[in-house]
C-alpha cells in the first residue's frame, strides 16, 4: 500500500501511523528503505509491505520512503 503518513506515534523502531485510513505497526524486524525510521513523519510519502493482524492493522515488513 502506498500513500501519506498521518497521526504518527511512538519511538523508532516501534512506531504507529496511518496510511489511507489503515494503522501500520513497524517494529525491529521492520526494514527501512531509502530513509530511516525517524524520517516516517506526518506527511511523508511511504510505501508499506507487511501482514494484515487480526485486529485489521498491518504489520509493516517494509517501509520504503518515497
């Protein structure tokens, strides 16, 4: 999924934000590209693979910063 980040939370390499309206969990399995962590702020442009939870949320694999 592709789109903008909103309503980031956490400390890296834990964090939490939407994209398109779903919440992307990252943690330190989560691999950064192009960028790092700390550059997944309010209004970044990101790219996110990962496994959808039960709870509807993604646990993000990747997270490629545009």
């Amino acid at each position: 999924m592709k789109g903008t980040v909103a309503n980031r939370s956490g400390n890296c390499p834990t964090i939490g934000f939407l994209v398109q309206g779903t919440t992307v969990m990252t943690n330190g399995n989560t691999k950064f590209e192009d960028g790092s962590c700390a550059q997944v702020v309010n209004g970044a442009r990101v790219g996110v693979e990962g496994t959808r939870q039960s709870n509807n949320t993604i646990l993000a694999k990747e997270v490629e910063i545009d």
